[in-house]
C-alpha cells in the first residue's frame, strides 16, 4: 500500500494539468509505504502522447532523495487526452521494473483521475494506494 498525502497528489495533479498539453512526468519518495517528497521532471520531448523524463532533471531528484535520506517509492505521469491507463508505451519504456509504483494522471475527462500501477515487460497490474489528508 502506497499512502500518498492529499497536499502532494494535489501538487501532482497541478503538475499534469501546468503541462498539459503534453505529457508530464515526476517521482515520488518517502519512507516504505508514505510519500513524504515529490519531485516535478521535465519531459523533454513536450509531447501530448509520450515524455522522455529529463535526465539532469532525474538525477538531481536522485540526488536530493537520498540527502533527504528517502528513496525513491513511486513514479508519475500524464496523459493530457487520455484515461490513466498504461500505454504500449508507458509498458515498453518502463526502466523501473516493477520496483515501483506508477501513478498516471488522466485529464480527458471533466476531472483528473489518477489511478497506481504496477507496470510489468508486457502487462500491468493495479497497485493499492491511498490519498490521506494532513
């Protein structure tokens, strides 16, 4: 179970729709099971289907989450026209394995919805997480 504080959801859901009309991408980290840290990425691609996350970007968050003594629990990203479901290629351009949970923000509809995955080489499975409030 992945406990995600509402402030920092918000934060990632202002992130998706600061972006859109492209995709935009991030990570989050914290202690085992609670998000404590969100770092915005850019996508170097700026495009409204798929993002290439930055790579100064990811390392300086790498960086940042272990001086802050954290690790690195969760990646995040948008589809700007789309449900947030994995994409082929969200499946084929998965690095992390299933080391880590993805959250993806979906703003096709009247609201964003965001919805965890665990994302496998050819498959996706969904991730248990819950939004608290501070």
């Amino acid at each position: 179970m992945l406990v995600i504080p509402r402030t920092i959801l918000d934060a990632v859901v202002a992130h998706a729709r600061a972006e859109s009309p492209h995709e935009c991408c991030g990570l989050l980290a914290g202690v085992p099971g609670r998000v404590t840290h969100h770092f915005p990425l850019r996508n170097d691609l700026a495009s409204p289907s798929e993002f290439l996350t930055n790579a100064r970007d990811l390392l300086d968050a790498m960086k940042a989450a272990r001086l802050a003594g954290v690790e690195v629990l969760a990646f995040y990203h948008s589809h700007p026209t789309a449900v947030p479901v994995p994409s082929r290629k969200d499946l084929e351009r998965n690095y992390w394995g299933e080391s880590m949970v993805h959250l993806i923000v979906g703003l096709a509809g009247p609201e964003p919805e965001v919805r965890a995955w665990w994302l496998g080489e050819a498959d996706y499975r969904p991730a248990d997480w819950a939004v608290v409030d501070e």
